[in-house]
C-alpha cells in the first residue's frame, strides 16, 4: 500500500546566513517546478525522424502565505514573512524544502526573489503575501550549510 504525503508537511524555509533554515512563515502553499529544455534536431543521416536530447536545466519556486510581524516585541523572529523577504530580494538565498520522503528530508538550493507581492484586502481578510524565486544551479539532497 503506498503511502501518501501531506502537503502540509512540505515548507519552504530560507537560511538565516548563520546557523538555520526559517521556514516562511504561516505558509498557505509552496510550489517546485522543475524544467530541462529539449533540444530538437534532424540530420540527413535519419531523414524524417526527430531526435530529442535534454537540454539545460532550470527550476522555480513559489510561495504564498499569511503576513506575520517578526520584528515587534514576541514576534516570531525564527521564521521568515514578507517584511523579511524584502530585505533578500535581489540576493542570492540558500534555500530548504522538506520533501516528507522517509529516505530524503529534504531539497537544497540557491535561488533569487524575482517576485514579491503583498494583498491587503478591506473586510474580514488578513494581509497576504506571495514570492517567486527563481533557481541557480541545481537541486541536491545533502545541506550545502553543514
């Protein structure tokens, strides 16, 4: 029978520079999207047939959530929200994503914050944010910080 992993228990968290992952805080949901271009040619050695080879390897990952305050006095300062990411966009981050695979806790790697936006919607809402970082480099499955 096999079993089935809970979304819940994947999170994107971010390394503090110094010594942890910070997950983003009060996740909704996060995304990994994983690309390799095909490369397409035709040779007159095999006229009509296409062949395929893999090409260069590009990943994206994504990120919506709830609005916390970390900087206030009692604000969860262990875990990272928009007011935090603002101050990485544009940097290269380490990055973590727990996989809830027994046999591998999690992905590695360094991505950019291409995108940041924040929704404040009137009424009974709260304040959301969403980001898009976009990979350098490739995935691995052992911790670059350790």
């Amino acid at each position: 029978m096999s079993t089935f992993i809970k979304g819940d228990v994947v999170v994107l968290s971010i390394w503090n520079g110094v010594d942890a992952y910070e997950p983003l805080a009060c996740l909704t949901s996060n995304t990994l999207s994983e690309t390799t271009n095909i490369i397409e040619s035709q040779t007159k050695c095999e006229p009509g047939q296409i062949i395929k080879d893999a090409g260069s390897y590009s990943y994206e990952l994504s990120a919506e959530g709830q609005c916390i305050d970390t900087t206030s006095v009692g604000g969860e300062t262990a875990k990272v929200s928009y007011d935090k990411l603002r101050g990485l966009q544009g940097a290269l981050q380490d990055w973590k994503m727990t996989t809830g695979i027994a046999d591998t806790a999690a992905y590695y790697g360094s991505a950019i914050i291409s995108d940041l936006e924040q929704s404040a919607e009137a009424g009974d809402t709260l304040l959301t944010f969403s980001a898009s970082f976009s990979g350098s480099g490739l995935i691995v499955t052992v911790d670059p910080n350790i």
